[in-house]
C-alpha cells in the first residue's frame, strides 16, 4: 500500500511538472510576443508611409514633371505629376496620379521671385500641392499700398500665384509644452537630443540669442541651461544644453498637461494631408492637418524659409512646443496667426532639418541599445491602412520618465518573460528531482535484494 501511494505521488508530480513546462513555455511566448518593440524598428502610420511612398515618387520623377505629393482622405498618397508619361509611372507604384499644369520647378522659380522682391513683414507664402498654387497671404499688419505691390509681382509671376488675407498677425511664439524662462522670455522645451556626449533641449531659434540662461522657475533658482547653438532668423531653431549635461530619465517623453507624456521614437518629414499634434503650457495639446510645407514667413524680426504649415491653433506662449504624430517627431513651433479659439495658421521648423544643421540626434526610448535615434522609424508593408484623421500623437508615458522597478516586481509581471522562466525551471527542477528520488529507490531496492541473495 505503501509503494503504490509512493509510485501515485512520483506520477503526479512528473505530470505536474509537464505541465508546468508547457505553461510556462506559453507564458514566456506571450511575453515576447507583447512585448514592445524596439523603438527603431517602430512601425510608422500608414501615413508616414505614404508619405514616404509619395516623396520617393517625386524625388525619382523629378521637379519638372512633379509638383509634391500629399495624403488623401483615405490615407492613401497622391502625386502630382504634369504628363501622362509620369502617370503611367506613379500608377504603375500603385499610387493615384493627379494631372496638373505647374511643376515644383514652378513653384521655385515663383517663390525666388517673391523673396527678391522688397520684404514685407506680415506676409508669408506656400506652396499649396492639392491646388497646384503658390499662395501668398498677408496678415492684418500689411497695409494696401504694401499689398497691392506684392499683388503686382504675384501678377508678373503668373495665374498660379493666389493671393489671400489673413485675420490676426504672423508672430512668433513663446512658452510650450514645458516651460524655459529667461530674461530674454519665456519659451518651451520642444525635443531632447544628444551629440552623444552631451545632452539638449531642441527649441525655438527665436526664443532667445547665444548665452542666453534657462530657469524652470520665475525666481531664477533652478538652472536648466544654456543657449549654445541658434539659428533665426533663416532657420528657427536652438539647443539649449543641460547644465548638468544629461537630460535625465524620460528624456524620450514630451507633455501634453495634466501629467501625461507622449513617447518619441523617432524623426521624420510629415506630408500634406497627414494628421499632426501639437503640445504647448498656454493651449494645451492641440491637433490639425498639415496643409503646405517649403514656406516662407516674413516675421517682424526676419524671414524664415523651408516651414511645415499646418492648421494646428497655437497662442502666445506655446512656442518651441513640440509637434509629432504617432510618435513620432516633426517639428518645433515656430510661430503664425490667430488663436485657439476662432482658429488660425501654425507654422513648424522641420526637426529633420535642424537635427542635421545642428549634428545632433533624437533621445528616444532606450531599447534600441544605445537610446539615440535621429531618423525616421522603419514602416512595416503589412500595416493596415491608417487614414490621416484616425492617427494619434503616440502612445503614452509619464513625463518623469519609466520609474524604475524591483527585480522582484518584474519576475512578477506577466508581461514580462520572467515568470514564465520561473516556471519553467520549476518544472525542470520537479523533472529531475522525481528521477532522482525514483533512481534512489531503485538503487535501494537492488541493493536489499542483492544482500538478501547472497548473505
């Protein structure tokens, strides 16, 4: 009776711990397949993808047969092309062609002859894809005489060239998603970047000269920075080095308010028609479109050239402010008209542009080994098609960054592979326990029964 109690536990023990591997074989291949992936292998929205699909396309046909690209309501890209030959070519990349009469070489030589005529402050011009036009606006600080002789180069430049009023006024704007104050004003941190000894803020040009010091508070008693690098006007771009030279745990997250983030995982050029976000300390987390890229605003205090227009609504304080989609990093607020409560003209200094003018790269979430990024993420060819109003800034994080936790705590966690490995070596260990305990008693046995033989 005794044996065969001893032989039901072995049995049971050795299926248990059959069991338990392959439970914990299931868990540990749960684990992995949850679990995030590397943030340089990000997929990009099918957005950013048709974005990239577009501009290759154009940048392969060149700029006497296309005029850009843009993303449809559908979430699909369309091209510009100004003959049927470059059609048949883009239809044949399985992109839809837009017949037009003006090419990009059209528009350069439009807006090149704007830029040589006298500069108005209080005007800015685009080129507007979807349209096929170069539109001139101008804000309510432009008077008529000024007007009417930008009005009369746009007439000499040809019928392409639309021009338009605008209500409000082309300024620069101050503060953003977390606040730089200084005596030059107050700014926004926009992105952390890294020339991969020292870190950065990635700001506004405008927000303040060479030297300037940065505070995270009115009384001047906690240093952040200091100005290094500025471009503006031209360009509208700084960086804002870390008095203590590193930028910290959550140096990938920004803030959109009410302590939430939204983690960066990489750069990249958005595309007319694509979805976009932008976080500011005065208005909060704000979403548009993109509607021209290439413009060029005419500030008060100088020209600025190659900007992203979007519809995004900004206020004073919201400059530097960071703009991303699904993730992913596009620029920093530079300025433009109205206001977020009857809408306006945002634009965006291109943070591809300024990373490379700088020679910098984009700190992103560290599971790529080294925590850098300066391109845009890889997009995937079997993602769904994602149309530009469904995309979302990106998913979200604490803007303290990821607080760190016990080893326990992560054993613990079903999401990760820990405890599935716990379980597994459990039920090795239970394997070969039962073997030995069986082996032992076999080994006894024999033993008796020898000695009990032979005397």
């Amino acid at each position: 009776m005794r044996h065969a109690r001893r032989r039901l536990v072995r049995r049971v023990t050795r299926l248990a711990a059959v069991g338990g591997l392959l439970l914990g074989g299931t868990m540990v291949t749960r684990a992995v397949a949850s679990e995030p992936p590397d943030p340089s292998a990000v997929p990009g929205t099918y957005a950013a993808s048709a974005a990239g699909t577009g501009s290759d396309l154009v940048a392969r046909l060149g700029t006497s047969r296309t005029a850009g690209s843009w993303i449809g309501a559908d979430g699909k890209p369309v091209v510009a092309v100004t003959d049927e030959q470059a059609a048949a070519e883009v239809r044949k990349a399985g992109v839809k062609a837009k017949m037009v009469d003006h090419s990009m070489d059209d528009f350069k030589s439009a807006t090149s002859t704007l830029r040589s005529a006298p500069r108005v402050p209080g005007t800015a011009w685009v080129m507007d894809y979807r349209s096929n036009q170069v539109v001139v606006q101008g804000d309510s600080t432009v008077s008529s005489a000024d007007w009417s002789r930008m009005t009369d180069v746009a007439g000499d430049i040809g019928g392409f060239v639309r021009m338009e009023r605008t209500e409000g006024t082309f300024t620069t704007r101050l503060n953003g998603a977390l606040p730089l104050l200084s005596t030059a004003g107050r700014c926004s941190a926009g992105f952390n970047v890294t020339d991969g000894q020292r870190d950065f803020i990635l700001t506004a040009g405008h927000c303040g000269p060479n030297g300037s010091i940065w505070f995270a508070d009115n009384q001047g008693s906690r240093q952040i920075g200091q100005t290094v690098q500025q471009s503006f006007p031209g360009g509208d771009f700084s960086l804002v080095q870390y008095a203590s030279g590193d930028a910290g745990a959550g140096a990938d997250v920004v803030s959109i308010g009410d302590g939430k983030g939204v983690r960066i995982t990489g750069a990249a050029d958005p595309a007319v028609g694509q979805r976009v976000f932008r976080s500011g300390s005065t208005s909060g987390l704000r979403n548009g479109e993109v509607t021209a890229l290439n413009a060029t605003v005419n500030y008060p205090e100088g020209t600025v050239t190659g900007l992203i227009e979007t519809n995004v609504c900004a206020e004073p304080g919201d400059s530097g402010g960071p703009m991303f989609s699904e993730g992913v990093a596009l620029g920093v607020t530079s300025g433009g008209s109205g206001d977020c409560k009857a809408g306006g003209t945002t634009f965006f200094q291109p943070v591809t542009k300024a990373l490379t003018a700088l020679n910098v790269k984009l700190l992103v979430a560290a599971g790529n080994g080294s925590g850098q990024q300066g391109g845009a993420p890889s997009t995937s060819p079997t993602q769904s098609e994602v149309a530009p109003g469904d995309a979302s800034p990106g998913s979200s994080a604490p803007i303290t960054g990821v607080t760190a936790t016990t080893l326990l705590s992560r054993l613990a966690d079903p999401k990760n592979v820990g405890p599935g490995l716990l379980v597994v070596a459990g039920s090795l260990v239970a394997l070969v326990a039962t073997r030995f305990i069986r082996a032992e008693q076999d080994r006894k046995a024999y033993r008796r029964y020898y000695s009990a033989t032979w005397g």
